[in-house]
C-alpha cells in the first residue's frame, strides 16, 4: 500500500515539473518560484535579462573617495520591476549613510554584478564554472528624480521585491537610485563574454524567453 501511495505522489510530482517546464513560465528551484526557464545560452539578450529578472541581490560597486579611489563592492538588493513586468534597469533604495551612495555623489562611475547561483539553477558546479552564467552591467548610478513616474515605477518595483523596505527608517533619508547601463559584460557559456549591446539588452521582450534546450 505504502508503494502504490509513493508511486501515485511520484507521477504526480513528476506531471507537475513537465507542466511548469512545458509552460515556460513557472519553476520551483530550491524551494524558489522562477517565473520562467534559464534561456538557452546562445541567446544572450534573454540570458541576460533573465539574470536580471530572477535575481533580488548583487554587489555594486562604485568608486571610493575613502579609500584613494579603490574599487568599494557593496552587496545590495535591487529589482528592475514588479514580478514579471521587469524592464532591465537596475532600481536600489539606498541612503548615504551607507558609502555606496555617497560615493556616488562624487563619481557617478559604478558597476552591478550578478550570478545566476543563487537563483538556483546552477545545480552542483562552482559559480565560477562558465556555464553558471555571470554579468556585470556597468554605468552610472543616479538618483532617481524625486516625485516622479519612474519614481513611483521604482518604488513599486523594489516593494513589491523587498516588502521589508516599507519599514526601513525614514529618518535614514532613504531614496531611490538607478544604474544608467552603458556596457555589459556577459558570461553564460565557454568561449568568453558574449556580444551584446545596451540596446539589444533594454528592448528585449520579457515574454521572448525561450527555454533552455
């Protein structure tokens, strides 16, 4: 009896995984609700923007005025739009109490890097592996005009990402920062970074993902 229970929870399981791959839009990985499949790696306008889409933290890193203008990476969270209406821009909520920002006053310079590892699609390799793909999009950062529509876009986008920031002090002055991207650099597979333009990467269609094959 206990078999036929295992077996029936077994094909169950199994008929959901092939619903959710099939459909393209949904995965459980590591507990973790993907919105859709890792792209195939040949398509790196759709690898990087689902890097982008999937992730909720990276490192950004701007350039220090404490420290002789070394290299200063800060791990913060960020979101490029509400769950499935992302636009490939980098949003952060950061206060200049914290050096990230307020090196940014002084040199707009930065960049944000992210990995696909801890998305969860890695499966057992180093995140160093190739095949884990890695981008680092640099730019710079500015601050979001205040009272404006694609303030209240960022706003949505991070709250709605990162519910905790509703709570955070308002006496820390928090605002709303972007990454303007001017370069990307793009790993997903061997064979070095992939070509890929600003252009190419901030007007690819979040529902032209195609699935890993």
């Amino acid at each position: 009896m206990a078999g036929g229970i295992f077996n029936r929870l077994f094909y169950y399981l199994f008929f959901v995984y092939l619903a959710s791959s099939f459909a393209g839009l949904q995965v459980f990985v590591r507990g973790r609700l993907l919105l859709s499949s890792k792209p195939h790696p040949d398509d790196a306008a759709a690898t990087a923007r689902w890097l982008v889409s999937q992730n909720s933290w990276g490192i950004l890193s701007t350039i220090s005025s404490d420290f002789g203008g070394a290299p200063f990476g800060n791990v913060v969270s960020f979101s490029d739009g509400p769950p499935g209406k992302g636009r490939g821009t980098p949003y952060f909520y950061l206060t200049t109490l914290d050096p990230t920002a307020r090196y940014a006053i002084s040199d707009e310079r930065a960049s944000f890097t992210l990995s696909e590892y801890p998305i969860g699609t890695c499966g057992k390799i180093d995140p160093e592996n190739p095949t884990c793909a890695k981008i680092t999009l640099i730019g710079k950062l500015r601050q979001v005009e205040p009272n404006s529509k694609e303030a209240e876009f960022a706003k949505t986008s991070l709250f709605s990402k990162h519910a905790e920031m509703k709570k955070w002090p308002k006496d820390h002055d928090f605002r709303f920062y972007k990454l303007v991207i001017e370069n990307i650099f793009l790993i997903d597979w061997f064979g070095g970074p992939k070509p890929l333009t600003v252009d190419q990467y901030l007007h690819f269609k979040l529902n032209e993902f195609t699935s890993m094959k």
